[in-house]
C-alpha cells in the first residue's frame, strides 16, 4: 500500500469518528495504528484532518513509497462523498 493511500485510510477511519453528520458516524479504532505516529485535527474537514505522520523510526511517511500492511476490518463501500480505498485489491506482491 503506498503512503498515499495510507493517508487516505486514516482520513477515512477519522471520518468514521468525526463526521459534521451524526448519521455518518460510525466508530473506529485510530489508536490501532501501529508503526506510525500522527496529529489529529477533528475539527478540519475530510482530508484535511492528519498530519504530521512519521514512522516509528522518527522518519516522514512517503507518499510515493510501497509499505507492507495488514490489518482486520471488513471491506464495504465507500459512503457517498469520503475517500474509499477498493476491497480485494492486492496490497503487496505475494
């Protein structure tokens, strides 16, 4: 997965915690991000709301940059108007 698309994972995890419409809010788990450290902003709009990721060797994100992922969440369509990142693409060559 690249850095960019990183970004765009915690954009979307944040909006499942701070969306502007109650309805559109439906949890998540910010603080089980590991490898990397992050500011947070609630209060900005979609996009806007992380910055400042370094990874836990104290270096920046790169945006361009393939990193290795895992995680347990289940895939389903974006909402209407957030950022989606697809479901079964392959992340990472086997």
């Amino acid at each position: 997965m690249t850095g960019a698309t990183i970004l765009i994972v915690l954009e979307q995890v944040a909006d499942n915690l701070f969306d502007p419409d109650p309805y559109l809010q439906s949890g998540g788990d910010m603080v089980r991000v590991g490898g990397l450290d992050y500011t947070i902003n609630p209060v900005l709009p979609l996009g806007s709301r992380i910055t400042g990721v370094k990874l836990d060797n104290g270096g920046p994100l790169d945006v361009d940059k393939e990193y290795q992922v895992s995680g347990w969440a289940v895939c389903r369509n974006a909402a209407r108007g957030t950022t989606g990142v697809g479901c079964g693409e392959r992340l990472y060559p086997e």
